[in-house]
C-alpha cells in the first residue's frame, strides 16, 4: 500500500484510467421515452421502469447491464444474451425482494 491509496489505483491513474464506479439502478418511469430501461452512460446508472412484471423487471436490468459492459455490441446480441441470462437466473429461482 502507499499512501494516499493502494496499488492499483495509483496504476489506474498513472494509466489514465478512470477507477471503477458504482453501476447503480435508478426507478423511473419511462414512458415518454417508450422504452423499459436506458443505459445512462454519462451518470453511470441503469433507468428501470418500475412498471414491469418480476421477470421483465429482471430482462430489463440485464439487458442495460449488458449494454454498459458492452457498449459496442448490436441490440441483437444483447438481446439474446440478456434473455438468456435472465432465464437462467428465473430458473434458479432469482425474485427481487422489496424492503
């Protein structure tokens, strides 16, 4: 460790690169812009429209996700990713459980 910081973010600076944040996932309803979910690049967070079932709620914060993660890939790809992801988590019994 040195001071001010460990290892690795010293290196990331030295870099350039900026140092890991936080994705965060943020409710909003989104229907003027008629869509189930954005990838907010610029604020780093996911926009999910609370007003989904359970497990379009899921496919949804996958699929924003994805985007994040790869933001060069065609909306086909993370599409059938995100499906395919979500119904392995459905599957195995994933559920969102609200406090």
């Amino acid at each position: 460790m040195f001071k001010g910081g460990n290892i690795i973010t010293k290196v990331i600076v030295a870099v350039g690169m900026k140092p890991k944040r936080k994705l965060k996932v943020v409710e909003v309803k989104l229907g003027r812009e008629k869509a189930l979910g954005i990838a907010d690049y610029e604020n780093f967070n996911i926009l999910v429209d609370p007003r989904q079932k359970p497990y379009e709620y899921l496919n949804t914060m996958v699929h924003e996700l994805i985007h994040h993660m790869s933001p060069s890939w065609e909306e086909n790809r993370v599409k059938w990713w995100a499906n395919r992801i979500s119904r392995f988590l459905w599957s195995h019994n994933y559920r969102q459980v609200k406090q």
